[in-house]
C-alpha cells in the first residue's frame, strides 16, 4: 500500500470518527436542552402553583375575618333586637356579602359550615319576622352552627401539604 492510499485511508477514517463524534456530541447538545427547558418549565409552573396557593390561602384567611367578624354583629342584631330595623338589615346584608366571599374561595367544609350557619340565621329571623320571641333554642343553635364554622376554618389553617401539596 502506497503512502498516498494509506493517508487517504487515514484521513476518511478520522473524517467519519469526525463525523459520529460530532453527531453524538450534537445529539447530547440537543437532549441537555430540551431538559434544561423542561426543567424551566416545571420551575414556572412550580412557582405558579405556589402562587396560586399563596394567593388562595390569602384570599380564604380575608373572607373567613370578614364572615367571622359580621356573625356577631348578625347574630346579636336577631337576639337582642334594636328599635333600628336598618341596622339589622346592614348587619345581615354585611354577612350574607361574606358569606358570598367564603362560597367563592372556601373549601366544601368551610361552604357548608358557613351555608348552615346562614340557614340558621334565616330561620330566627324568620321566626322573629313572624312577632315571635326570641327563644333559647335559638340563640344556641346560632352558637352551634358558628363553632361548626370555627372548626371548619380551623381544620383548614391545621392543613398540613401531603405528597401532592394540594390546597383543602
């Protein structure tokens, strides 16, 4: 074999190792991309969801103040009835408003917590539309339905994330 055909032979093969080399390196350059996007994406969403839930939590603890602070002012307005109609009627449309707030943010034990209590309230005032007196059952089932209110949004301030992290 002449030194011409042997350099030839040479230079094809470490063209071709050239040529595979750069394939497998370009392949890797592409796969390494497309991870660190994937993995950009993820962080995106990650923190998206976080906000999502930071948000969430904010908006439940504003409307679960709102509601908690207008049932007494509701609730004692029924029980101990005022010569000022306005000011009960201002009283209920205030927690009917954050009643509104929790059934739009709320989870289902805080919604259902907070409907009853709101049935409840509908009721004696009901009863006392009707020129009855107020009576004892009422005021404690008034007392009833706002400690199951309290433990519903308890039981959501207790919420510990599991695995999936999803919000209650």
């Amino acid at each position: 074999m002449d030194q011409g055909l042997a350099a030839f032979l040479a230079s094809a093969a470490a063209l071709a190792g050239a040529l595979i080399g750069g394939g497998f390196s370009a392949r890797a350059a592409r796969i390494g991309g497309e991870k660190t996007v994937e993995a950009a994406r993820q962080q995106v969403r990650d923190q998206a969801r976080a906000e999502s839930e930071r948000w969430l939590m904010q908006a439940r603890h504003d409307a679960y103040q709102e509601i908690l602070g207008t049932i007494q002012a509701y609730a004692g307005a029924l029980i101990l009835p005022t010569a000022e109609a306005t000011a009960t009627e201002a009283a209920k449309q205030r927690f009917h408003s954050a009643e509104l707030r929790v059934k739009v943010v709320g989870p289902e034990a805080v919604r259902n917590a907070a409907h009853e209590l709101s049935v409840t309230l509908i009721n004696v005032q009901r009863v006392l539309d009707d020129g009855e007196p107020i009576k004892s059952w009422m005021a404690q089932r008034i007392e009833e339905r706002h400690s199951a209110f309290v433990e519903a949004v308890t039981a959501v301030y207790a919420w510990e994330p599991d695995a999936a992290g999803d919000v209650p």
